[in-house]
C-alpha cells in the first residue's frame, strides 16, 4: 500500500514548531502550522490540504505556495515528494473577468 | 472554427524556435503570449550566452529574440501578443483571451512552451514588500528600466542569482551579499568572478533567518547554516539592506498540460512536475508537444534547440515532412543539445562533488567558496600563461559549454578543440596582436590582456568593462583584485569600444608589474576626478 | 486477505464518509475503501454546495427536510469544524412568464408535502437580494433552504470517523464483491481482498459496474457538470440561488468567492476522455447566466472552473437500499447531481440500515428492484 493510503498510519503527534506562524500561501493567507496540523487531521494529500485549507486556491492558484506546501507535507509525512503527487490544474491559466470569459467571439472579430 | 497547423502557446526562445523551424516546412503556425513582447525570458538577458556559435553564444539574450521574432516574421508566423491562453481543452482547442474577449482555436498540433516559473522560500518576513524574486528584479530592470532597490541581497548563487547580481550592479544598485545555503557556488565560476572582483561577498553555507522591517525590508538577518542546515548558534549576523532577491530555482509552469489530462512526472532533476514525453518532445497526448523549461527547466540555449526539434517533429507528425528527415535532423539537433548538456554542469553531475576538471586539473575550491581565485591557484590552468608582450590570459577553470574565444582570435592563439566543454589554451607559440577580440567574446569576461612589459616597471592590464559610465583614458583610481580588494593605485590607458564588442568595452590599465596577475578590476577614484 | 471487519464501504465521498460517521459512533468497526487517492474525489467536491428542500421530487423532500431539521444546525458542532452551513434561503428566479410557470409547479408539490416555500414578486426578491437584476420578474422563496461548503464537510465527516477509528484506504479500486456462502463478504481490490459482514457500496457512477459482479444493476448515466468560483469578494449575500431554466446554480461562500455551477446544455452528451476535463464553451456561458440574474458581478474574476461526473439514475432519484437477494450488501448511490444536500440524512439512513436499527425515514420509495418497464 502506498503511503498516502493508509490514513490509520501513525505519524505522531502534532508537535508545535518556532517557525508554524510563517505563512506559506499567501493569496489565501494559510500558515505552516495550518498545514501540519491540517496533516495531523488526515489531510494525506495536496489535493486534500487544499480543499481542507484553501492553499492554493486564490488568485495564483498554487504558483507560489504549491512547491512549499509539499516540501511541508512530505517532511510531515516522512514522504519524498515524488509520492505526494501534486493538486490538480485548472482552466483558466490566469483570472479572467466574468464579462470578459463569457464575451466569447470569432477569431478576427473585432473584440 | 479557426484552425492552425501548429498552435504555440509562448513566444519565448523555446516557442519562436519551434514556430520558425515549423515554418520551414510549411506549416501555418500561430504563436500566443501573454506579454506585450514576444521572446519570454530572452527580452531581459542582456547579458552574452554561452555555447557555440550554432548556439548563438556571445550574443547578448535579447538581441536573439529579436533574430528569432524577424525569422517568425519573415517566415508568415503569426505571433500574437497581449493572447493569454487560458485553457487547453479536448480535440486540441484552445481558449485565448484577447483584449476582452474570448477566442476558441482549434490546432492540429499544438506546442506548449509556457517556461518556468520562479520559486520562493519562506522565511520570516518573506512577504515583506522588498523580498522578489531574481528574475523579477529583472524584469523590473531591463524591462522596465526600475531599479528594484539600492542595497540588495541575493539569495541563491546558481546563474540566475550570479548574472541578475552582476545587471543589479550594471544598474547601480549595490549588492551587499550573496547568500547560499549551498556550501558551494552553484553557477559558472567566471560569473560569480565577475562579481567577486567588484567587491561582491559571497556568504556560502549561509542562509538568511529572517527579513527585517515592519512595511518593508529594512534588513536581513543571515546565520551560518553546518552540514544539515540547521543554523550554528552564534553565527548571525545583520544586514542592512532594502532588498531581498530570491533565484532558489524554477519550476515549469505546467499548468495547461495538466488541465488537459496529460500523464505527468514528479523529476527533481527537470524542477518538478513535467509532461512525460518522447525525445521528440510528444506528450501522452498525440499532436501535443513540450518544449523549452515546461519540460525540464534548463537554459535557453538548450530550450531553442528542444523547440525546434519540436517544430519538426510537429511538421511530420502533420504528414509535411518524412520520418527519415525528422529523424535526420533531430538527430543533428539532438547532438547539439547533448554538447550543451556535457560539462561539470549537466544534470547528472548536479549535487555531485567534482574536484578535478575533465583535462585533470584541480578545481579551485576558493573559486567555489569565495567567487574568486587564489593568486598561485590561477597560474596553473591552460589559459594561463607568463610570456613577454602582450598576451591573453584566460582565467577559466571549470568544464562549461562554451567556445566563442577560440573562433574570436584571428590569430588562432586559443585553442578549445572540438570538445566544447574543454579549457582553452592559450598557445604560447602563436603571436598575440592585442586585439581584444577575445575579451569582448568571452560571455563569462574571464580574458585579460596582460602585458607585463607594458613600460618600465609597469605592466598594462585590459579588461573587459560593462558598467556606466565609462572611465576616460588618463582617469586614475584604483585596482581591485580579484576579490575586489584595492591592490594599488591603477590609470587607464586605453579604452575600447566598437560594434564588433557589441556593449563590452576594453578598459586598458597600468598598474606596477607586480600587480600583473593580481589586479584585475577598476574601481574610479572619485577624490582624484 | 486483511481481517474481517464488521462493515466495509465502498466509496469514500461524502456519503461514505457520513455513514462510517454515523457507524463509528456506534462503535461499529467500519474500513472505508476510496478508489481515487483522495477522500471525496468525486461528485462530493463537485457540486455547488446546495443544502435544498426546494424543488426537490416529492419523493426525495422528507430526505432534505429531514436533514435541515434535525442534522445541518448542529453539524459543525457535532463535527468539531466549520462546514459552512448558512440558512438563509432559496431563491429561484425566473425572467419570463414561462419560467413563472415552472416554478408555481415545483413550488405547489413542495408546498404540498409541508414544505414552506412560496412564490414572491420580484419586488420581494429584491428585498431578499438587492441584486438581483431588473429581468428578474419573480421567484419561488424558501426561506429554510441554504448551502454548504461540500469540501469541508464531506473531509469533516472524514476526519471525524478517522478519529473515531474507522480507517479510510486511499488508491483502492474495487473490482469485485464477492458473496461466500450465500453472503456478500469479500471485497476485491487491485491490492488485496477485504472480508466484511455488511457491505455498503456508495462509489457513485462506478457502483454499476461493482453492482455487476453480484448480478445486479442500477440504471443510470454520467453526465459531467461544471461549476466555476471566483475571487473572493465582500459579503453580498447569503442565500442559495437556482433559475427556473437551470442557466445557472450558487452562492457566496464564506470565503467570499461566488460558487456557481451551469451547464451548456451539452451535458449529457459530453465527451468522456477519461478525466473530468472542463468543456470549452461552458465557463463562458455560466457567466453570461449569472450575468443577465447578477450583472454587478461583471467585473468579479473567475479564478477555477472544474468539471465532475454526477449518476443519474433512471427515474432521477437515488437508490437507498438493503439487497435481500444479496445479503449483506447495501447500496447508496444514483444521487442524481442532488445528492450532498441530503448526505448526511443518507449516512444516517444508511448507518441505520447496516446496524440494524429500523431507519427513522420510510426508504420504500428508494429501492434498488423499483426499476420496470414502462408497459
């Protein structure tokens, strides 16, 4: 089974650390102590940290903290970050105004 | 719906690459970018690139990108700027936004070339206004012509942190330090030289504990870090500075591969999460294609090369070209990109401890610790000879890709072979002019012109000077050494400048000839003008 | 072969995860298997939050009005964590006489089952909702309806059966229920076999082809479904909000950010690539719903859109049942792209029915044999 998987696997007590107030997603102002302790929660996965914290979730959508956010878990869960996978991408790249995401034309149309 | 043989999602060096090379053979090809100007990171390299000349090496970053966007041009590429593709969806669409609209675009191969993105590390007080990025800093700079402080500390000492050091000087700022937690430097030796010899400190195995400042940085806070990183109590020391520049590495921007469903793979060695793909630089996705630090973050100079093996591949994939030329010239490319890919540099030597050169000498560990030679430590590798009248002394000790100043001396005194990696050698047989050339074309500005028998008791030193404003023949001042300190009291006797040095002048000074292999920078005395 | 345990579940979305809840309070040994390497991966973090009586089919109502009452008020106390619950009503809007029409017969058979809900002038509405745009002509109002963050509660029943020792297995593709001596009791995986006394089986779509290996089916389809958040914004209103034409569905949630689900009307026909990738043409055509209801929000960003599949079941409405002709085995699934409103209603029904208690709502209506010809 992989690591991830068994969320019955001990991993030890949250114990608290001089740095947890750093923050570590700043779009959504989400602290390391969040996020371990988010991990002491059950929260295995990035994917699960997110949804469970909104890291990653603001404007950049992970551009910034998504690399730290691993580091943070996998040290946490005593993983290599290759088996963390990663969260997930979405459409769009970059925020889009609603006026301007539902002001679709043909190319060469004057926009 | 609007249909393109070949869509390309960025206008960097990777993208434009592949766009023209798809030109080429036929192909209708348009190029998105999110930027008001095409060429991706290239626009803000002013500085010379390395390789070969295949490679484009000597030629300053951005005036490549302008080569490229004329070849795109000349070629009938579309290249649409202010386009920031937002999504790339089923059967190879893709959605731009253009001004304030929505466009939908439909390619029967698309390239994916979006580059890399800049890491951060957290610290105390690292979202200060003041911490940024290196390669925003840049952007700042040769962009848009800000300087992003005035005293600056530079994290991270690969060769994005050493040549953003070097513009931030070029802009005038003073870069108070470079830090590394690293215990050596992670960039080309002659970079962090370049530095060095201005004055730079280099703080190896130290990392920065935290920003000070309650609205924005007002200084760092640095501590010694040992083997484990942990910090050694009672090494900490303050900074006063007003910025902070972060280049700990890029990560590919893979986004809109992801959202499209291609299978991905965590590899340290490319900076993170990739599209896999072939050697052709197809994804799992058929007609979807990477290319550039999307795939694997590197150089430009690899990521021209990997776009337009792209580009071609791109063209037999849509039937315009046969698979024996695809596999013809990929394999030409590709030999290319492996020279590139040689060296104590290359991805499998990365964390590797490397104590001697490929020839067998020893690799300076002061160089790697300090940014700069010792003075015995200089005189014993090729490029480095003693002989009377005027000759090239050339302080490059570390096996990179590079080779501009063999071809640039018109009287074959330099010689590299065609191992592109080797340490020239200064052929003490051949006759040196003086000329220069070869100071000019060095990317790293590792050749001085020595003459130790310059007059009576003086020798004449030339270096190779990018910095404004430009010293005046008669001017006097100082000569700094190579780690920056003052040596003695130095003249200019000569300074240089012609279109062929393209931007690197030759600053020509007298010092006493005992300064001869020391002095190898000019500092102006501003008492004395 | 891992031990025999006393309930096995299959499926680690919010229903699964409520009635491992509802089990371990009990004290009831529950291993709960999740195919994706998630915990709620599927339609449980894909929907649009609502916690709705409104609307709903009169066969579906006591489920919702049952929760609303008795389970949504306290759920973040009794979970130990915010999940977001708001009860400020409903309104569904409609522009045109026709949409009026459509609303008066959702309202009257809701309203019929004693549901308060009721139909409003736009005036009204506006009052509820001052901005609401002037096409807007009327609404049906339930003031006890509201919504929910599904990501939250689905991992707070999650964390909360974690804690009381259920143990949830991640990356574990069921491929089989097999029955031992006349009793479902193995399950399958690609890692191993689990032993179970009862069974659940709540994995949505992918009940069906589960179903399959003890000789059974569901009749229903997947179809994908996209829902798009925005940046966040300053609190402008707090009701949950549909149309009579379905253009669009949401709410702000309590981050701030707009959560607004839609469809293009291309849903049921949508290509499947294997991953529930977004269609091009739907983000665009949410936001030019919400804009003719909500034109303030114009110039409000779309930072996300993502796509999921819903089961929908023949006749619309989920199977909730026991399978006497397989004992042991008990199956939750079909919710129709309705089903976290009730979810934990459904988790309490289920955990009911795995222990043996009688369940406190009559489940007749939800049978896994109901399915018939239609002559």
């Amino acid at each position: 089974m992989h690591n991830v998987n068994n969320r019955s696997r001990d991993i030890g007590e949250f114990v608290p650390a001089e740095d947890d107030e750093l923050l570590i997603c700043r779009c959504e102002e989400i602290t390391k102590g969040e996020i371990r302790r988010a991990i002491h929660d059950g929260m295995f996965t990035l994917t699960e940290i997110r949804r469970y914290l909104r890291t990653g979730m603001g404007l950049c959508q992970g551009q910034t903290c998504g690399k730290l956010v691993k580091e943070i878990a996998a040290r946490e869960l005593g993983l290599v970050l290759s088996e963390l996978g990663n969260a997930s991408s979405r459409v769009p790249m970059r925020p889009i105004e609603m006026k301007v995401f539902g002001n679709e034309k043909e190319p060469g149309e004057n926009a | 719906m609007k249909r393109y043989d070949l869509i390309v999602v960025g206008a960097g060096p990777a993208g434009l690459s592949a766009a023209v090379e798809a030109a080429k053979y036929g192909l209708k090809v348009v190029v998105f970018d999110e930027n008001a100007n095409p060429g991706g990171q290239l626009f803000k390299q002013v500085h010379k690139f390395f390789g070969s000349k295949e490679h484009k090496a000597k030629i300053r970053g951005f005036r490549i990108g302008s080569q490229l966007l004329e070849e795109a041009n000349n070629l009938g590429v579309e290249v649409v700027l202010n386009a920031t593709v937002a999504g790339l969806f089923q059967d190879k669409e893709i959605t731009v936004r253009i001004k304030d609209s929505i466009q939908h675009y439909k390619g029967d191969a698309i390239l994916v070339a979006t580059g890399a993105a800049e890491n951060m590390v957290p610290f105390k007080g690292w979202t200060l206004p003041g911490v940024i990025g290196a390669g925003a800093a840049q952007t700042m700079m040769n962009l848009h012509g800000v300087v992003p402080g005035q005293k600056i500390l530079m994290l991270g000492s690969g060769n994005v942190g050493l040549v953003v050091s070097y513009q931030l000087l070029q802009a005038g700022c003073e870069v108070v330090a470079l830090v590394d937690a690293a215990p050596k430097i992670g960039g080309y030796g002659v970079h962090a030289a370049k530095l060095a010899r201005t004055g730079v400190p280099f703080y190896l195995s130290h990392t920065i504990i935290k920003a000070e400042g309650t609205d924005c940085v007002t200084g760092v806070t640095i501590a010694e870090v040992d083997k484990t990183w942990k910090t050694i109590p009672g090494t900490a020391k303050s900074l006063a500075v007003d910025t902070i520049c972060l280049a700990v590495g890029l990560s590919p921007m893979a986004q809109l591969l992801k959202m499209a469903g291609c299978i991905m793979e965590d590899n340290p060695k490319k900076g993170g999460q990739v599209p896999v793909c072939n050697a052709y630089g197809e994804t799992s996705l058929r007609g979807v294609f990477v290319a550039g630090d999307v795939s694997g973050v590197e150089e430009a100079s690899s990521a021209m090369i990997e776009g337009r093996i792209a580009g071609i591949a791109a063209a037999e994939y849509l039937g315009y070209i046969d698979k024996a030329v695809l596999t013809e010239v990929a394999e030409a490319l590709e030999s290319a990109l492996s020279s590139l890919r040689q060296g104590m540099f290359a991805v499998e030597n990365r964390g590797k401890n490397i104590e001697k050169t490929d020839e067998g000498y020893v690799v300076s560990q002061h160089l790697l610790k300090k940014g700069y030679f010792q003075d015995a430590e200089v005189e014993k590798y090729p490029g480095v000879t003693r002989q009377p009248g005027v000759h090239a002394v050339i302080e490059c000790s570390q096996n990179i890709p590079c080779n501009p100043c063999q071809d640039a001396c018109p009287r074959h005194c330099i010689k590299i072979g065609d191992k592109i990696t080797s340490l020239p050698v200064v052929d003490e047989t051949a006759n040196c002019s003086g000329c220069g050339m070869c100071v000019a074309a060095c990317s790293g500005q590792a050749i001085f012109l020595v003459n130790e028998g310059y007059e009576a008791g003086y020798a004449s030193i030339t270096i190779p000077y990018e910095f404004l404003p430009l010293p005046g023949e008669g001017d006097r001042g100082w000569a700094l050494d190579r780690g920056g300190s003052k040596v003695c009291a130095a003249e200019v006797v000569k300074v240089q400048t012609a279109p062929v040095f393209d931007h690197t002048s030759l600053l020509t000074i007298k010092v006493p000839v005992a300064m001869a292999m020391k002095a190898r920078f000019f500092k102006e005395d501003n008492c004395h003008a | 072969m891992h031990k025999c345990t006393e309930v096995i579940i299959i499926g680690g979305g919010i229903i699964g995860a409520a009635t491992a809840y509802y089990l371990a309070l009990q004290g009831i040994k529950v291993v709960v298997l999740e195919k994706s390497d998630n915990i709620g991966d599927g339609g449980s973090s894909r929907n649009g939050g609502g916690v709705r009586q409104s609307g709903r089919d009169p066969r579906e109502l006591p489920l919702a009005m049952y929760g609303v009452q008795n389970i949504w008020p306290t759920l973040s106390d009794e979970l130990g964590m915010d999940v977001e619950y708001v009860k400020e009503g409903n309104l569904r809007l409609g522009k045109t006489e026709q949409h009026l029409n459509i609303l008066r017969n959702l309202t009257k058979r809701c309203v019929d089952l004693g549901l308060d809900v009721r139909m409003i002038e736009a005036q009204e509405a506006r009052e509820i909702c001052p901005y609401l745009s002037d096409e807007v002509i009327g609404a049906s109002w339930c003031p006890t309806d509201g919504h929910a963050n599904p990501l939250l509660a689905t991992l707070a029943f999650y964390r909360k059966a974690r804690a009381l020792g259920t143990e949830f297995i991640t990356g574990e593709n069921v491929l089989e229920i097999k029955k031992i001596k006349g009793r479902a009791r193995q399950v399958i995986t690609a890692n191993g076999i689990y032993e179970g006394e009862t069974i659940i089986l709540a994995a949505g779509y992918d009940s069906r082809k589960i179903l399959g290996t003890v000789g059974l089916d569901v009749p229903m389809t997947k179809i994908s479904l996209e829902v798009l958040v925005t940046e966040a914004q300053p609190k402008m209103f707090g009701q949950m909000l549909g149309t009579a034409m379905a253009d669009f569905y949401g709410h702000q949630s309590k981050h701030g950010s707009f959560v607004f689900g839609g469809s293009s009307g291309f849903e049921d026909t949508n290509k499947n690539n294997g991953t529930p990738i977004t269609a091009s043409i739907t983000a665009p055509c949410i936001c030019r719903g919400i804009m003719k209801y909500f034109p303030l929000l114009k110039d409000v960003k779309i930072v996300r859109t993502w796509a999921g599949w819903a089961d929908i079941s023949a006749d619309k409405i989920p199977v909730i049942s026991p399978v006497e002709e397989v004992p042991g085995l008990i199956v939750a699934c079909g919710f129709t792209g309705h089903g976290f409103g009730i979810a934990p209603t459904v988790g309490l029904l289920v955990a009911q029915l795995a222990s043996g208690v009688k369940p406190v709502l009559d489940l007749a209506e939800f049978r896994y044999d109901r399915f018939k010809a239609k002559i």
